[in-house]
C-alpha cells in the first residue's frame, strides 16, 4: 500500500513538471508589429472545416465583405468595436498526439506549413470576462476567422 502512495505521489508531482507554462504561448514569434496588421481586409475565399449552423450559401455570401482592424476600431459583420483592444500571440504547433485546448485551423488539417501559429484576439475594451472577442488567425499577411465550422480567408485590400 505505502509503495502505490509512493509511485502515486512521485507520479502526481513529476506530472507538474511537464505543465505547460499558459504565458509561454503567448510570446512573439515573428517579431510581427500590430502595426503591420492594421487594414482593411476583404474574405475572399471559405473552406469548411467542421459542423455548424451556417450554410454553404451564407458562408459564400461573406466573400467580398470587408473586416477592419485599425487602432481607434474594429469592424466585422455588423460588429462595430470603439477602442478594441489587440493581443498578440504566438502558439507552438502540436506534436502528433498532443491534444490542447485551443482548436487552430491546423487541428483540422488547414495551414500546416507553418513553424508556429501567430493569432490576433480582439477584446472589447471593459470586457470582464477574458475571452477574446474574436481570434483571427495570421497566415502569410492574411487573416483567417475561424467560425461556425467555416475558415475565412481574408487578404488586405488596402494599407
């Protein structure tokens, strides 16, 4: 019995040592500036990755739609957020067999190519809860929205 303890013990705190540290993933990676990012942008492209709610055809009717991201607002759908507040961060890729709590559009099988995974979480200024308002992908100078099932694809249409 003291000799499962042991193993049990030894194995609950050797366990901690791989936690993994939350403010690790939320370093920079490129060097990219939020400056940089900072456009209006136009979806020109949907793919789906999963279930959900939203049709095909409403999915397809977002191509041509602008999203804005600029310091003093940000614009998306019929969502307009006075003084957004921007994070940067950056998320190492998953090794096969690695499960993790954010669900990337590498999770199912979209942008594969890259050494890391840089988001941009938008959060509404005054926001108690923590979550991010949106999560926009960056992917080559574009930006990819993850939503109800569908991956939207957005390049800059002016700087």
């Amino acid at each position: 019995m003291i000799r499962f303890f042991v193993v049990f013990l030894l194995g609950a705190v050797s366990g901690g040592c791989f936690a993994v540290n939350s403010d690790e993933d939320n370093a920079t990676c490129s060097g990219r500036s939020l400056d940089d990012l900072y456009a209006v942008y136009v979806i020109y492209g949907v793919v789906k990755y999963g279930g959900g709610l939203t049709s095909e055809s409403s999915a397809e009717a977002r191509i041509g739609k602008n999203l804005l991201i600029e310091p003093d607002v940000f614009e998306v759908r019929d969502v307009s957020i006075p003084d957004p507040l921007y994070e940067f961060a950056c998320y190492p890729l998953q090794r096969e067999g690695e499960i993790s709590a954010n669900r990337w559009s590498n999770f199912y099988g979209f942008g594969l190519d890259r050494e890391f995974i840089e988001v941009v979480h938008v959060y509404e200024e005054g926001d108690a809860s923590g979550e991010a308002f949106l999560n926009l992908e960056v992917m080559n100078g574009e930006l990819w929205e993850m939503h109800d099932g569908w991956i939207y694809m957005m390049k800059p249409l002016r700087k």
